[in-house]
C-alpha cells in the first residue's frame, strides 16, 4: 500500500497553543477518509497543514509525489467576494487552471467540460448568473464544480454539506464516490456520524490527539466517542512547553 | 621701580583703548534694530534704507512665493523678537494677520504701501479675486513711496538714526532713479507696435501702467487659480491677431503652460522675469535695483530683435 | 453644431492635445480605476497624491526644478509606498487599506520634512502637478506609453488578477502567482497615478480612474462590460469637459471631472443594477 500523506508527529496550531497534538499516521493512496471530531478538534487546522497553508509547530507531513497543483482544496468557510461581478460559469472555469494557465485559451473540449461540470453539480441555467445572486447552497456546489474541474489527485474537503438539502448532498455523494472508484485520495471533515457510518469505509477520530483511526465501524464507537468528547476545547492560558517527545 | 610704573601705565593705557573702541562698538552691536519683512523686495528697500542700523529678518525668502506660503512657529518667533514689522498691504499677505496675532508681538506694523493708489485687477472675464493688485512695487515711482514709508517708520522707531536713514534714503532715491532712466531707455527702444509680452503671472499692472507696456496673462494673480480652456484660446487667438511677439516665463508658475502657448502661436520665449521675489544671493536679480534693470535687459532682448 | 463641438478642436492644437491626453488616461487609467473599486481600493489614489511627495522632494534636492527628476522621484518613491503596503497586507494581519494609509502617512511626513529642509517654500507638488492644457510632446508620450502598458498588463494578467481579487485562497493553492499579480498591479496603479499627476494634475488622475468605475458599476453585471463601460464614460467626460471649459471658462480639470460626476449620479439614480432605481421603481415580478 503506497502513502499518499505520511503524518510524523505532527503538531499543528496557533499561536504556538496545538490544535493537532503529535500526530503520527499514514493516509493510503485512494482512500476515502472520513475525518470526524467535536468542535475545536483540529480537524480544520489539519487539512490546512495538508495544503500548506499552516506550517506545523512540530514533526512533519510528507506529501508523496504530491506536488500543490496536484491537491484540490475546498474551505469551511470560502473567503469568495461575493460581490465581485464574475459569472458561475467564470468561476467554475477557474477550476482549468492547471491546464489552461495564465494565457492558454479554453478550448471547445474544454468549454464542454466546464459545462458537464455545471450539470453534474445541478447548475445548468445558472451559468450566467453572478456569484453574488447565488444562495448559500447554490455557491458550495458551484465550488464542488470548479473541484471537478481540478482534476486533483489529492481532494480536501471541510465540512462541504453545510446548508445543503438532502438531494443535492446525495448528489455530491455520488461525486465523491466517483472519484473514490477514480483512485483519487480524499478527506472529508464531517459532523454527521451516520453518513460518516454510511458513506464511508475509513475514519480518523481526532480530538488534537487521535483518538483512533481505522475502518469506521471499528472507530466510531461510543467508548471512543466519549474519550473525544472529553477533549477540552478552549486553549489552557496557563499550559506549559510540551516535553513530550513522541505520540 | 619707574619702569615698572611705565609699564603698569601702558598696560593700562592699551586696555582702556581697547575699551574705547570695544565700547561703542559693542554698544552699536546692541543697537541694531530688529525688523521683520514679509518678502524679499520689501526686505530689500527696508536694507538700502536702515544700513547697518537694523538687521533684517524675511519671512518669504528669495524665489518664494508670497501668494501661497505657510508661515512656521519659527516665523512667529521671528516677529516676536522685531521691534518693526513691514507689510506690502493691498492684500498680498493673506497669512500675515493671524500670524502676528498668534506671535503675541509688541512690534509696529507698518504697511509699506500707504499712500499708493491701487489698481484694480485687469480681468475683465475672470470672475475670481475682484480686488487690488498688490505689486505696487513694479513701478518706481511707487518704490519711492515705499521707500520714503520705510524711513518714516525707521526714524519713528529709532530716533537716534534720523539723520541715517535720511541719507540712506537719498541715496537710495538717487540709484532708484537711475533705474528708472534705464527702464524708460530700453522701452523706447522698443518699436510701440511690439510693447507687448504674455506672461503667467498677473504682476506687472503697475509696471505696464507706468511705463507704457502691456502684460497679457492667462491665470489670474494667484498662483493658485486653475486655468480654462477659454482662458487659453483667447490668449492664442490674441497673440496671432495683435501679433504679440514674445512670451515670458517668470519665477513663480507652470512653465509648461508657457511652452505649449509659445509653440501653438510661434511666439518667442523670453527670458526670465521676476515679479513677486528676488533671485537667490548672487542670481542676476538679487536686488531690487537689479531685479528692474534684468527684467527691462531681457524685456528688450526679446522685444528688439 | 459644428462650431460647438468641432471647431475648437480644428482651430487650436492644445485642444487636441488635451483630448489626446484625456483619452490616453481614460484608456489606460479607467481600467486599473475599475479593478482598484472592485477591490476597495478607491480612495489610493488621494493617498498615492500625498505619498509620491518624498521622491519628488529627493529629486528637487539633486536637479532642482526638473520635472524629469521629480517625475522620476515620485515614481520610486509610489511604488516604495505601494509595494510595501502590498506586501505587509499580504503576510501580515492588517488590512490593505490601514497599511497603506500607514506608509503613505509616514511618507507624506517624510517629504514634507525633505521640502522644508532645503528652506525655499515652493509648493513642490504644485510644480509637479501639471494641467491637461499643457501637453507637450514628452508628456503626451509619457501617458500614451503608460495606456499602452497597462491595457498590455492587464491583458497578460487578466486571469490571476480576477482571481486574486474574488477567490485570492484558492490561487494561492494552485499557483504561486498571487503575490507577484499583485504586485504587478500595484505597481501599474501608481504608474499610471504618476504618469497622470504630471501630465494632468491630481484631480484629473484620479477623478477619470474613480467616477468612471463607480458609475460604471450600476451599468454592467460582469467585469467586461464594466470596464469597457468605465473606458467610454472617461472618454466622454473628457470630450465634454473640455467643451465646457472652452464654452464657459471653467477651469478644465475640475469641469472633466464634473462632468464625469453627472455621469455618476445618473448612474447611481437610473442605473439598473444595484443602483437606487430598483428601490423606488421595483417593477411587478416575473412569472417564473
């Protein structure tokens, strides 16, 4: 089994106070990970840390023959200017990127992906509508289109239900699983532990610590849900320089 | 025993002249009067007049610009420490009235234009700034009015100089109108169709009124009010129907506007000619004397060819 | 009619000159005006006005009244200012605009301490600022060459720029081009602001790069009609501003850019999107 993302004692935070407390483990190649947790937990901070946006305080994460452009990343909370006047078929062509680059043109093959993108999310007729008109939910899928569009082989994903209707999740499930059957490697941050229960084979349990990690039914129990809720959320004024070497 | 006293008396003797001379001297040194002028033309005539009596301060220096300067607390303290201030009046020194409130001075304040007549502002279509023209200066005659206002001032404040300031004046009266000889000179010279310049700055009324000239300006006296394209085409259009010959740039505006005018009409560009300031120490127009033989030197170098 | 709206420009050339002059800025500058609205940038180029002042002053110092040097001066001293609040905005917590009134601020202080030490009182700015009626050939090439470059620089960097304007996250996790796109435009704004402070005075640089962006904003929905929108207002204002200031006698600067404010008001009352119109006149809804 190849690693897709090796975590070696990894310690990621803010202001030097851990969010993620030594964390050591490996993310397999193509796998479907869910990453479950109660508020606080670090789950965000590390899908920052995966993405390079946050630099650990401690260990490392080694990203195998994963180079920047080749991770597709969706935020909790997308820092988009809404009032911004591009269209949602510009902003899902921003997914080609990678391809078309600063000056390469879009070509028909591509406008039609850029299209089967806009449908597949469940768009089609809003193509010219500006960012600014679109509704909470309608915004996250047009992310989830741009997303498609990435062609990534590693894919982020903070909380990517929130605000949506039962449909359009069931839509976005089937994507995922796309991908899943593609061979991409993808982790999703959730609150929902049945869908977790459901729709995906491997969890990661964390509060700052892993609390465990495997195939979800052996992860999701209520003996280790408790351990993790018993995780403190506020940061301790008072704490002192962690000695501890190793998880 | 004598030799010693000998030498005790010449001792003696060399510092009580020393002190003899020291005394006056020093005393003199105390004596200067302290006065303030607003601006280096004002400061000029107040020199010639008091001589080594008084010890002129300026407020605006050489190639400033009075129209648009910002005093500083060090000027307030400058007009504090004068026993005479002098003003042009007529309005030239917008800043100068809360200045001297602010500095809390005891000193006089003396405007060097009394008894002049103003002029009126020649704009018949501008419709800013419906006043005085306040370059009195530009022509001699009036320059003996601010002179002889000077003196009256200085010998009001310092009794004891009357008799120098006096002939500081007569003096002074005497090279003014030599000057003023020149000026009328180097006007004759000029053919009467030619005795007319475009400059940028509305500052030479009086100079014009007194001497037969015509100054044609495109912005107002100011050197802060903006400039139409009316203003610009009229002065165009002017200089090719009354073929006005030359265009002059002076120390104190956009040289560019000057440029552009001369290019469009084929005028000449003259030289420089100062209105409202003196040229830094050693310039060719560092004092008023030679401010007015420069301006009427290059008035006809480009008038007369 | 002709005598009206031709005849002034046939008869004299500094007519032509400053029509020249005002389409270049509306070519060039309204372009980087809409971007710079888009990203609440509109109130720099007052900013950038005071903060070129020490460079300006620098080259006061060595060449005296150059307006080559100044010009130079102010160009250095813009893009010191620029891109240091650019650069402190992006890897710090502030914000754009307080790190740009910082450095302006200090700047602005700088220069007036360089002016003062000289000890003649000329209004530096003053002399840098130039007018639109006074065009020469070195000037006129300045501001051409500056439309030039920027349509060229905004052409090249389109895709980043947007992108760094709506989504700047996300090109930072695909592509390290944020930080110089950035940059770049920041440096292209106070280019054109210099070029146009000494070309056409400050109230002109900044009047055709703002009004035209902020009226155009009623008017279009995407950034293409936008910009093309701001681009025809500028040009427009120009056009009629100077016929105003020949009719009238009002100064040209001011009346370029008053006319660009009519347009701005009627953007704002009339224009359909976002603008007061919807409010007062809703209109019956859609079926569907």
């Amino acid at each position: 089994m190849t690693a897709a993302l090796q975590f070696r004692n990894l310690t990621l935070g803010y202001d030097r106070h851990p969010a993620v407390h030594h964390l050591t483990g490996t993310v397999a190649d193509g796998v479907l990970l869910a990453v479950i947790g109660p508020n606080g937990a670090g789950k965000s901070t590390l899908l920052k840390g995966i993405v390079g946006v946050l630099r650990p305080l401690d260990g490392a994460i080694e990203r195998a023959q994963i180079r920047k452009r080749d991770i597709a990343y969706l935020p909790q909370i997308a820092e988009i200017d809404r009032s911004f006047p591009i269209t949602v078929y510009d902003l899902v062509a921003m997914g080609l990127w990678r391809r078309a680059g600063l000056f390469g043109g879009i070509s028909r093959r591509e406008r039609d992906e850029i299209e089967k993108a806009i449908s597949a999310v469940g768009l089609e007729g809003f193509e010219g509508r500006t960012i600014g008109t679109l509704s909470g939910g309608q915004m996250q899928r047009a992310l989830f289109a741009r997303l498609l569009l990435q062609d990534a082989q590693l894919i982020l994903l903070d909380e990517p239900f929130t605000s949506l209707d039962a449909k359009t999740i069931s839509d976005l499930l089937d994507l995922i699983h796309r991908w899943h059957r593609e061979r991409r490697t993808i982790l999703i941050v959730l609150h929902d532990l049945d869908l977790a229960r459901t729709q995906f084979p491997e969890t990661l349990l964390l509060a700052r610590e892993a609390v465990a990690w495997g195939r979800t039914q052996d992860v999701l129990t209520a003996e280790n849900l408790l351990k993790a809720r018993q995780m403190c959320e506020a940061f301790d004024r008072h704490a002192e320089v962690c000695e501890t070497d190793a998880a | 025993m004598k030799a010693f006293m000998s030498i005790r008396r010449s001792i003696f003797a060399v510092l009580y002249a020393a002190i003899a001379v020291a005394l006056p001297a020093a005393a003199r040194a105390q004596e200067k009067l302290p006065v303030v002028a607003t601006f280096s033309i004002l400061g000029d005539f107040v020199k010639n007049v008091g001589g080594d009596r008084v010890s002129v301060t300026l407020l605006v220096g050489p190639e400033g610009d009075a129209h648009v300067y910002q005093p500083s607390p060090a000027d307030a303290k400058k007009l504090a420490a004068a026993k005479v201030i002098f003003v042009n009046g007529f309005k030239f020194e917008g800043w100068i009235e809360r200045l001297i409130k602010a500095s809390g001075t005891k000193a006089s304040v003396v405007v060097a234009t009394k008894g002049i007549k103003p002029r009126e502002m020649a704009d018949e279509d501008h419709d800013h700034e419906q006043g005085v023209d306040p370059h009195a200066w530009q022509s001699i005659a009036n320059a003996r009015v601010y002179v002889a206002n000077i003196r009256d001032a200085l010998v009001v404040a310092d009794p004891g100089g009357k008799e120098t300031y006096e002939k500081n004046t007569a003096d002074y009266l005497a090279k003014l109108a030599a000057v003023e000889a020149e000026v009328k000179e180097g006007i004759a010279k000029i053919p009467a169709a030619r005795r007319k310049i475009i400059t940028s700055h509305d500052a030479f009324g009086y100079f014009g009124a007194a001497y037969g000239f015509e100054f044609i300006a495109p912005q107002g006296v100011s050197t802060e009010t903006e400039i139409s394209a009316r203003d610009v085409a009229k002065i165009i259009r002017q200089i090719k129907t009354q073929k006005i010959p030359a265009v002059f740039l002076e120390n104190i505006s956009d040289p560019r506007l000057m440029q552009r005018i001369a290019d469009e009409t084929g005028a000449k560009i003259g030289g420089k000619i100062y209105s409202d300031s003196l040229s830094a120490a050693g310039g060719t127009a560092s004092t008023y004397i030679d401010m007015m033989r420069h301006n009427i030197r290059q008035l006809s170098a480009a008038l007369t060819s | 009619m002709y005598d009206f709206l031709i005849a002034p420009f046939v008869e004299f050339e500094f007519m032509r000159r400053a029509l020249v002059g005002a389409f270049a800025l509306a070519l060039g500058g309204a372009p980087v005006g809409v971007f710079l609205m888009l990203r609440r940038m509109s109130l720099t180029g007052d900013a950038m006005a005071h903060a070129i002042l020490p460079g300006a002053a620098v080259g006061f110092l060595v060449s005296g009244l150059s307006l080559f040097a100044m010009t130079v001066g102010g160009i250095v001293a813009g893009f010191t200012v620029a891109l240091g609040a650019g650069l402190v905005a992006r890897s710090t917590e502030l914000k754009e605009d307080a790190s740009l009134a910082a450095f302006y601020l200090v700047s602005l202080a700088l220069g007036v301490l360089i002016v003062s030490l000289k000890g003649s009182n000329i209004d530096l700015l003053h002399v840098l600022f130039g007018s639109v009626l006074a065009l020469d050939d070195a000037t006129l090439i300045l501001i051409a060459g500056i439309a030039t470059i920027s349509l060229l620089t905004l052409a090249i960097l389109w895709r980043p720029l947007v992108l760094e304007c709506v989504d700047p996250n996300f090109l930072r996790s695909v592509s390290g081009a944020g930080a110089p796109t950035h940059l770049a435009f920041l440096a292209l704004m106070v280019l054109n602001l210099v070029g146009a402070f000494h070309g056409l005075g400050t109230l002109l640089a900044v009047g055709l790069m703002m009004l035209p962006a902020a009226a155009a904003r009623f008017w279009a929905k995407d950034l293409t009609s936008m910009i093309v929108i701001a681009v025809a207002v500028a040009v427009v204002s120009g056009v009629v501003g100077l016929l105003v200031s020949y009719h009238s006698g009002a100064a040209a600067g001011p009346a370029i850019i008053l006319v660009a404010g009519v347009f701005y008001v009627v953007s704002v009352v009339l224009g359909p999107v976002g603008g007061l119109r919807r409010h007062f006149v809703p209109g019956r809804h859609l079926e569907a």
